[in-house]
C-alpha cells in the first residue's frame, strides 16, 4: 500500500469518526433539551384509579387510605390537639377545638365570628366577648361579666341600690327597680317601709313592690358565653 493510499483511508476513518461523535453528541443534548422542557406527563395527563386520582381541572386528590405518620396542619399552618376537628372556613380547612365549659357546643372558631377572645376560667373555657347582650344560641357562663359603673339607681329612701363587677370575674350583678304599686299617698316615711318595698318618696308614697334582675344588660361591656 503506497502512502498516498494510506492517507485517503486513514482520513476517510478520521472524518467517519468524527461525524459519528457529533451525531451522538447532538442525540445527546437532544434528550437533556426534551427532559428540562417535558420532564414527563403533566398532572392533567395522570391516570386516575379509585385508589388515586390527581384531578387537576378540579384542583382535587382523591385518595382511597391515607396513612399520616406525623401531624396534620391547616391552611393556618396550625396542629391541633386531642377532640379537635376540621372545618371548612371561608379561609379555607381549619382545625376547631371545642371550647370546654360544661354543655358547650361551640368551638374557637365559633368564638371568633363573634368577635370573642377564648379564656380559661379555671372550669372550662368559654368566649369572652366585648358587648351587653348575649348572641343568639350562646349562653353567659356563670356569671363572667364586667361593667363601666359599679353602682346605680336606688329608691328614695336610699335603699336596693344596683351593684355590679367592674373587673372581669365570675360575679353576681342585681339590678333592683320597683315593681306593682301597693300604696299611692299616705304611705308613711322611709322609717317606715320595709327592706322589701320600693319608695319614689321618701315621705309620703308613692310604694311599690320590688323587682330583681340578676345580671342585667345595662352598664355591662363585657359577657362570657359558651
């Protein structure tokens, strides 16, 4: 073999070589191109099963049995604790934890869409709200309460004057106010009625009968409900 005819077959071996080289380097990066922009099916691509099923278009899983071994959050980001449930919430799945006051059927998220703040009595928890009345389908626990003035009203002769808690606690508020009229003139002095009637005057009349009201409505700006 003359060197002429070395050199033709040892280029044309080179050149076949090389193109080969390039073709799989482009196979190569064709594959990495195809893998970074379709790394594979997209969820609306899935096969669901009754046993799995990712509904993207509804933006739902369905799974047959879930198997948690470590704690369920909600949206809030929140793991509640024993006796606690999920509800859904304008904010979406929330734990809700029974507030504990006897008879309660409410939960803290019961208490917060009324404006309330849950507090430990010691007894139970219940909400304490900032308001006179009691909501509809609440109850006052016990007697929590708080009002702006710790006293008023009274008969004329300065007897069954209205008492109530100025501190939040469990305490009793009577509001005393007169009731059916028993004696309109010459009814006799302030000396002389008993602790049981009320007196407009303290002189003559007119009498009536009196009334209590156990923890009234007026003056009252905070309730403790369940």
């Amino acid at each position: 073999m003359n060197k002429k005819r070395f050199y033709i077959i040892s280029s044309t071996l080179l050149l076949i070589g090389l193109f080969a080289g390039v073709v799989q380097y482009i196979g190569v990066i064709n594959t990495i191109y195809a893998a970074i922009n379709n790394p594979g099916h997209s969820w609306s691509q899935m096969e669901c099963s009754e046993d799995l099923c990712i509904d993207a278009t509804n933006h739902k899983v369905i799974i047959k049995n879930l198997q948690l071994n470590g704690m369920l959050y909600d949206t809030t980001g929140y793991s509640a604790s024993d006796s606690a449930s999920l509800r859904l919430t304008g904010e979406g799945v929330r734990w809700d934890e029974p507030l504990t006051w006897t008879g309660s059927t409410h939960g803290l998220i019961d208490c917060s869409n009324i404006g309330g703040t849950v507090f430990n009595t010691g007894s139970g928890t219940i909400c304490r709200i900032s308001q006179a009345t009691v909501p509809t389908g609440w109850t006052q626990a016990a007697n929590w309460q708080r009002y702006s003035i710790a006293s008023w009203g009274g008969d004329a002769c300065g007897r069954h004057v209205s008492t109530a808690p100025t501190t939040w606690s469990n305490t009793l508020a009577i509001n005393y106010g007169a009731g059916s009229v028993q004696c309109t003139s010459s009814c006799g002095t302030c000396a002389g009625f008993v602790g049981h009637w009320w007196a407009y005057n303290s002189s003559s009349g007119p009498v009536y009968t009196l009334t209590t009201t156990s923890n009234p409505t007026s003056y009252r700006v905070e309730v403790g409900v369940y």
